[in-house]
C-alpha cells in the first residue's frame, strides 16, 4: 500500500477526532459495549487539548526542548474533545517500524473494531492527555521506556511554504512526524519530532475515535 493511502486513516481518525467543533463526537451505547468487550478502555477526552495548554496545566514534560526548539516549526493538531478508547502499550509489531508502516498496521487492525469507530495514529497533545489521565485513575504510566508516533507533522529547516513565499521555501524543509514517550520518574512525559525514515525505538499506541456522524467516511470506506 503506498504512503498517501496509509496516510488516508490518519486523516480520517483526525477528522473524527476534532469533530467536535461542531458537536462532542460520541460512541454510541452500542459500540461502546463492543469496543469494552475487544478490551479497550474508554475515556472522554475534554476540549481544547494541546501540548502548550497542557503544559501550563502542569502535565510533567521532561525539559523544554520541544517546546523552545521544535513548537515553531510543528503544524500541532488541536482536539476539541470527544470519545475515545485505548488499550495499554504498543500495537503488536509496530515497535521500530517507520510512521507509514505504523499507519498500515493501524488500518490492519480497524477491520476488526465494531461499526461506528475508526483506528488512527493521535495528535501529540491527545497521547500526552491519555497518558496522564491513565496515570491519575490506575496510578501508572504508559510508553515506560517508548515512543509511539504521533500525527502531528514537524518541518527540519525553513519550514512549511507560506502564502506568497512560493514552493522553494517548502523545497528546503524536510518533513518529520513527533512522537511522545515515558522516560524516568519525575518528569517523564518526552515529545520530539523524529527523523523520517527511522522508526528505531517507536512503536503505535492505537487511539479509537467514534465515526464522524457528519460526513466522515466509514472505517471501511
């Protein structure tokens, strides 16, 4: 399967992950009981989320490389909030494979979920939030050690093209993907862009997100 059509579920999962601008995106009770029989956890994520406000709120980063050095040149997706599920750990046979390869093995696995949810690889600011709610309710962390990729894109050098600036601008920026991980104790939560094509160390943490009911294709579309 070719990158853009891996990337197609990433950006499906977006769209239904930021549905809510105009409405809180919801399972119904019926795929919920199903995606709690497969084994998923279920949480409700609350509007707003992005790794800056996260950060005031006193989510644990450990240092601020990302934030001084990285933060400018990152087109970060905000989630409004919505329904989500998640299951501890990485996805089975994505640790040290690449973002599109990841994403193939997402798109694998949504085959298997029941009607009205979609697969995708989550916004940094979405992992970040997950991670630290699992830690207030189970009283652990997640991705101890790892990384999972994240869908944010990140640009090495000028950065992305802007209007009137013209295509040599984005000829001269090198396109990566962040990632977010556990290292330590304290202050454990790592966010960084990776270099494409390594995978080395990363893995997928697989976000569910409800099926968008205003125009999202299905997860079989």
């Amino acid at each position: 399967m070719s990158p853009p059509a891996m990337r197609s579920l990433v950006e499906r999962g977006e769209q239904s992950l930021q549905e809510g601008r105009a409405g809180v995106a919801r399972f119904t009770p019926q795929t919920q009981e199903e995606l709690i029989g497969q084994g998923w956890r279920l949480l409700h994520a609350p509007p707003g989320l992005s790794l800056a406000r996260l950060r005031e709120a006193g989510a644990p980063f450990k240092g601020s490389k990302y934030f001084d050095q990285q933060a400018a040149q990152t087109a970060e997706l905000t989630v409004p909030g919505g329904d989500l599920a998640y299951r501890p750990g990485l996805l089975p046979h994505s640790l040290n494979q690449t973002f599109d390869v990841g994403t193939g093995l997402v798109q694998a696995m949504t085959a298997l979920l029941p009607p009205g949810a979609v697969a995708t690889i989550a916004p940094a600011a979405l992992y970040v939030w997950l991670l630290v709610e699992h830690h207030r309710l189970q009283g652990e962390w997640l991705l101890r050690q790892c990384y999972t990729w994240a869908a944010d894109r990140s640009w090495e050098g000028t950065g992305p093209a802007s209007p009137g600036k013209g295509s040599l601008v984005r000829a001269t920026a090198r396109e990566l993907h962040l990632a977010v991980g556990v290292f330590g104790q304290a202050r454990p939560l790592l966010v960084s862009r990776i270099p494409e094509p390594s995978g080395r160390g990363l893995g997928v943490m697989p976000v569910i997100a409800p099926v968008s009911a205003s125009g999202a294709p299905s997860a079989d579309a």
